[in-house]
C-alpha cells in the first residue's frame, strides 16, 4: 500500500521513479503537501547527518579496523562540506541550515558546515584533476605550452561523468572560463548496464558462475565507455586548439591503492576490485591505447575525497585553513519516501 509521503511526491516522477530530484522539485512547488512531505525528509536527514558529525568529531563510529592514528586524525574537524545530488540550490541551503540547528541543540555548534559550491558529479571530476596538478603542470613545461588541457572523470552508479578543463601551468591554476565556470567541456552518460545490477547490490563476495561472466562483461562495457569518453574529451580540445596533458584524473568508489587497483570498491561494482585480480589504471590505459591514446596515465582517487578537495579549492573565501571532512548526500534521499509512512498533513 502506497504511504501518504509516495503519494505527495507522485506528481514529480522522474522517469516513472520517486528520486531525490522528485523530493526537491517537491519542496519548490505550491504543493503546500508536498513542501511539508520534502521537509519532513530533510529534518530527518539532517538530524541523522548533525548527530553523525557529532560522533565523527567525538572520535565515534569508526570502523573496528581503523588505527588510532587514523581515529585521532579526524578528531575535532573544523568545517564539514555539505555536497552530494541533494546539497543543490535552495534545498542544499535549507539542508545546511538544519544541519547547523540540529548540531547547536546538541552541543556542538563549533562545528562550521558550508555547502558545497559544487555539490554534485561535477565535483568529482575537479577533484581528480586538482589531485593531479603537479605532473599536468609540469608536462606543459617540459613542452613550452602556456595552457594545456586536462581530463577529469568521476565514475558512479548512475553515470560516468566527464570534464574538460583548462590549466595555467606556471601558476598551477585552473583558468576559469567564467565566475564559477571552470569548464571548457562537460558531459556525463549513464553507467553501461546499471539497470541490470540488482545482483550486485549486496555484500556478498560469492557470485554465481552467471553472475561473474554478467559482471567482467559490465566490466568491460563500463571501461569501452568511459575511453569513448576520453576520446571524445581530447578532440573537444583539439577543436579549441590547445594539447590535452596526458595525466588523466579518475575519480572512483573504494580506495584506491599505490599500483593503480581499487581496495573494498563498492557492491555495485564488484569485479572492479583488486583482489579480484583486476587492475584499473592497467586496463584503462591499455583501452585507450587500443583506440590510438597511447602513453595516457590514469590516476585514481576516491571520489568522496575528490569532491572534498574540489571544494576546498574553489571555496577559498570561507574556507582556509583547518582540518576538513566533506559529507556526500546523494540522490537516495528519494529512497527515504518509501520509508516514511506518517507525515503533517
């Protein structure tokens, strides 16, 4: 039976499904019962993410494997980024505000919280550049250019995001296009296969004979596109006259490790993973090559920390210096409709 909270929300369908974008269109309507509903879900939202900032700057709720080093570092943080799908525009604003509100009543309102000047896939993308200025910037030099192009990619569930981008190399800058408008080129696709993932949308680390061949075949689909990508990526900068650095920036779940392979990457995709024998940056490159980009670097980096450091580096003004941590609410906030059975009305 469908709860009172789905049926304020029905009218914002996105493609048939209740999203996060559904709830925020649903909070700017005139829908007085679907503005209560969306608020509903964001003070929920907040509350848990106020009290799990709490915890976090406690010294709480880490995993059992953590060292203390690793414990103690995120101790006590100064300013936490607020970003992810559901962080946009005025719900992003409202979000804040009730993060802030929340973290007050529960003693800790010396935590600043900003939202995210880029809050979503985007993000991603900037980051796996940013991490990566240094060699770009010291490529161009070796080749005399006063601008060079680089490629970021961010890879998720639903899409595989894409960005081109300009750099000064002798100030080891990004050239913005215009106010807030790094991008030269941006573009994103959905995920090859991600309708068929429900097999690998638990923890499980035993598949199926099927569910192996299912799985290295997306493997494969989902590396054919993202060098489709990349292709498509160097000829937008060639069209503007300018040499893209061969040092790619790859934003991915998991955690990357030093010879270029994904650590514990998420359910979704499993067989990405190193110990199941699989090297990202490896197979990558040797796509590329096999499409003419030969001598192409790829680096990796988890795309929650790529988001942090895009962030940080466009948001200078209001955040300077300190310890940082940046929390990513996605769009599976449109998952909390189905959960929520009692509302104001």
């Amino acid at each position: 039976q469908q709860s009172p909270t789905r049926g304020f929300f029905s009218p914002f369908k996105e493609k048939g499904k209740i999203t996060g974008l559904s709830v925020t269109k649903a909070l700017l309507s005139n829908n007085r019962g679907a503005k209560e509903a969306a608020m509903v879900l964001l003070e929920d939202l907040a509350k848990n993410a106020a009290l799990g900032i709490k915890a976090f700057s406690e010294n709480k709720g880490f995993k059992p494997n953590w060292s203390v080093r690793e414990k103690n570092y995120w101790k006590n943080p100064d300013i936490i980024i607020i970003g992810g799908g559901v962080s946009r525009g005025e719900t992003g604003k409202i979000l804040v505000s009730l993060i802030k509100r929340y973290l007050s009543k529960e003693g800790a309102s010396g935590i600043r919280v900003y939202q995210a000047k880029f809050p979503g896939k985007e993000s991603g993308c900037l980051g796996a550049v940013i991490n990566i200025l240094e060699p770009i910037c010291n490529e161009a030099k070796r080749k005399g250019l006063k601008k060079i192009t680089a490629i970021g990619l961010d890879l998720g569930r639903e899409k595989i995001g894409i960005g081109l981008l300009v750099i000064n190399p002798d100030s080891e800058k990004i050239i913005l296009k215009r106010k807030e408008n790094p991008w030269l080129f941006r573009y994103s696709v959905r995920t090859p296969g991600q309708q068929r993932l429900k097999a690998f949308l638990d923890s499980r680390t035993d598949y199926t004979g099927q569910e192996r061949i299912i799985g290295q075949h997306l493997r494969k689909l989902i590396l054919k596109q993202m060098a489709d990508l990349i292709i498509q990526a160097q000829a937008k900068a060639q069209e503007f006259g300018l040499e893209n650095s061969r040092n790619i920036g790859v934003a991915v779940p998991g955690c990357p490790s030093s010879d270029g392979s994904i650590i514990n990457s998420t359910d979704y995709l499993p067989f990405f993973r190193k110990q199941d024998g699989f090297n990202f940056t490896e197979s990558l490159e040797e796509s590329l090559a096999k499409r003419g980009m030969r001598d192409y670097q790829i680096h990796i980096i988890n795309d929650g920390i790529a988001a942090g450091i895009a962030n940080i580096y466009f948001d200078s003004s209001s955040v300077k210096r300190g310890k940082f941590a940046f929390l990513g609410v996605g769009s599976g906030l449109g998952g909390c409709v189905g959960l929520k059975s009692e509302v104001k009305q």
